[in-house]
C-alpha cells in the first residue's frame, strides 16, 4: 500500500475581531487530504463554499491551497474579506513557506492543503485581516509539518492554560503539594470573611466542610463559587450511600472534587467515583476510621483521585491514645504504602495518578513531617479559620510547601515556538 502523507496545524494570532484563527491539513493527492480537497471543492455547502486561495487572479501557489470559511456567509461584505484579503493572504503564506524551506520542494505537486479560516463578521480592518491570516497560515504550515507541539509540552501547558474565548478556567490539581483549607464552622457569613481575606495563592484549595454542607446544603458551594470563581473547590459529603445523587447535586453547584467516606461498601465507592469521573470532577475517598486504607483500596475497581487519611475532631481532641501525635504520624505511615500501590498507574507525564492528603489538627509544627512521607494535599480547618489573623496564619502553611507559593507567572497564555526555549521550558523545575 502505498504511503500518503497527512499532516495537521493550527494558529490563533491577533486580536478580535481582526483575529485569524486557522486549522490546516496538507498532505497527498491520493491520501484522506486530496480526497477532502475534492469533495468540498465539487459539493460547496450554502454559507459555507470552497475557494482556491490565489496570489492574484489566475495565480495559485503550490501545492495547490482550498479555502473554506468557518463562519457563515450571508453578505457580500463577508464575502469580500475571504475573497480579498484572506484569499489572497492564505496563498502568499503558501508561496513563501515553499520558498523558506517550511514546505520541500518536491512536494509541491504531490499535496494539496486545506485552510479553516476563520473572519469575525466584525471584522473590518482589511490590512489586519490580511497580515494576521498570512502570519497564522504560515505558523500553521510550520506547525502541522514539525508535528507540533510536542507531548511534552501539552502535559506542561494543559493545566496552566486558559482558553481565551471559553471565559473560564477548571481547576485542577495539577501542581501539588496543596493547601487545602478546611469551611467547616457552619456559618456562611464567617466563611465568606475567611475566602475573602485568603492571600492569592494557586497552591490554596478551598473546602466545603461537612457541617456547612449540611447547615446549608449544596448553597454553601455555590456561595464560596461566586466569591471564588476560578478556585478548586471540594464538597465533603462524606457519602456512604447512593453516591451519584449527590455527586450530581455537588457537580450543578460547583464543586471540582467531591469526598466519600471509606466506610463505605467498596461497591458504593465504585459507584461514586465512577460518576465523580463521567462528570469530569475528582472522586475523593476520605479514609477517617478505615483501620487499613491499603487493604480497603485493593477492593476498589475505580481509582479515587485523592485519598485522605483522616484523624476526626473527636479523636484528635482525646485524651486516649489515638489523640496523640505518635497516633497520628502512624496514621501519616500509609502516605507512602498508598503512593505504592498506584505506583503502576502514573499518568504518562509520569505525575501521580493518586495523590493522598492528610488531615487532622495540622499545624506548622507538623505539616512537615507530612510532606516528608509525601502528603500531596494538608487539610487544614481551625488553624486558619479560626485564626484571629487569618492571612499570617494561611502564609506560615503555605511557605512550608515546597515550590514557590503564590500564582503560577508560568501559567501566562503565550505561544513561543521557539525550540530553545520550549526545551527550556521543558527542563524547568517546579
């Protein structure tokens, strides 16, 4: 069989509504790209008709370029804008990628390319549409023909990345270690004070607690989104039963991960992660009185996304044996048994798959022994919200994570093809 080459590009440059935002193929007369190439250019669709990109009339670039709009054309004022200057844009980008090597010689009788253009009705500055589809033509070619971008880079940027027309941004958790800080005294009026005086932080993650979940119901999630709208926020629902009730209701209130309790059958939690996932949020199991989280975990099918180890209130304020810090720690012991056996289900960015927190009167005093073992996430309530100085007390958490503490600068949209300086970017430390 003989081979037939495909490639695929894609460039965003400009600003709206000037903006050029193309998606190129090109590739063999013979293969999946010419076949396209002739289809559209024999079957136009209404609003949407194919047209040969040319320098001028009766000048086509080679390999030969087919045009389609994105956007519907009703008027002859949108059509002017494709077959003025993005035709004629599209075609010198072609033309000089040959001529700068982008596009090899010898093929420019063998492939043909197809250029997704996209015009914003509005728009209405003919030199900008000119130079931006030109620019973006060419990165597009450049592009799709370097198999950009690499794998790498997609793990590196997929998490930072905002989408600018989308409006918002999910989190994730994608950088840990965390600081996950604990809405428990059922008040909405002393937790919205507590949000709004948090310092700015990406490594600050916000808690619905069970006690203000169950005051106010999924309304408390939604009044900590509104305050915090771009924030990872997680509903403690602690669920024992009939999980996917529940995570629907968290999920339409605006929670990005939602906690069940270990002491579930492990059917439960199946059930409970398995629409945690199918929604798109993290499925969290807290692990509080499981005398063996490990042993609970190998009965599960689904695989949680956070696991919590979890010394309650009651017990930590006892004065009986499981109160105390030795007790504790021995609890902390199963961060690296946990990290053990997902060891086999890393991401293939080589990121944990599984990461676990630990919750439980932490203090400053104490969270590093926690890091020590590998803890990814500290839960930590009271310290913080009860504090008389709230920011002071949030500051001494998060300067003992490792890693710089406020927003990600690295996570800025920027799009540098440079290979210097993507590898750089590739090598960096975070």
């Amino acid at each position: 069989m003989v081979k037939t080459d495909f490639y695929i590009g894609e460039a965003l440059i400009g600003d709206a509504p000037n903006l050029a935002h193309l998606d190129v193929m090109i590739g063999s007369k013979g293969g999946p790209v010419g076949y396209a190439f002739s289809q559209s250019l024999s079957q136009p669709s209404v609003g949407h008709g194919s047209l040969l990109a040319v320098i001028r009339p009766n000048l086509v670039p080679k390999p030969q370029t087919l045009i389609i709009p994105k956007v519907t054309i009703s008027k002859m004022e949108e059509a002017n804008k494709i077959f003025g200057p993005a035709q004629s844009a599209v075609a010198k980008a072609v033309a000089d990628a040959v001529e700068e090597g982008i596009i090899p010689l010898n093929k420019v009788d063998e492939w043909v390319i197809i250029v997704n253009v996209f015009i914003h009705p509005e728009a209405e500055d003919y030199r900008k549409i000119y130079q931006y589809n030109y620019g973006a033509t060419k990165l597009a070619l450049k592009r799709a023909l370097e198999n950009y971008p690499p794998i790498e880079k997609i793990f590196y940027d997929k998490d930072r990345a905002k989408h600018p027309v989308a409006g918002i941004k999910a989190p994730k958790l994608w950088r840990p270690p965390y600081l996950q800080v604990a809405l428990d005294h059922p008040s909405l009026d002393h937790h919205k004070k507590v949000v709004a005086i948090l310092p700015n932080s990406d490594r600050i993650i916000l808690e619905v607690g069970t006690p203000f979940l169950k005051k106010y119901g999924m309304d408390a999630i939604r009044e900590i989104r509104t305050i915090k709208p771009n924030k990872y926020i997680v509903a403690d629902l602690k669920t024992l039963d009939v999980g996917k009730l529940e995570v629907d209701d968290a999920f339409n209130a605006g929670a990005d991960g939602v906690v069940c309790s270990g002491l579930a059958s492990p059917a439960s939690i199946d059930k409970f992660l398995l629409e945690a996932e199918r929604m798109g949020i993290d499925g969290i199991v807290d692990m509080m009185e499981v005398p063996d989280p490990v042993a609970k975990l190998q009965k599960l099918k689904q695989i949680p996304r956070v696991v919590i180890l979890h010394r309650g209130i009651d017990a930590e304020q006892s004065t009986k044996a499981e109160g105390s810090i030795e007790a504790q720690k021995k609890k902390w012991g199963f961060v690296p048994k946990i990290k053990d056996l997902y060891k086999d289900n890393q991401l293939a960015s080589g990121r944990d798959r599984v990461l676990v927190a630990v919750a439980g009167g932490i203090v400053p005093e104490t969270a590093s022994d926690a890091l020590a073992l590998g803890a990814d996430i500290l839960i930590v309530g009271r310290f913080i919200t009860s504090s008389k100085d709230i920011k002071n007390s949030t500051r001494r958490m998060i300067n003992i994570l490792p890693g710089y503490s406020d927003v990600d600068l690295k996570r800025i949209h920027s799009e540098d093809d440079d290979k210097e300086a993507l590898e750089k970017q590739l090598k960096e430390k975070e």
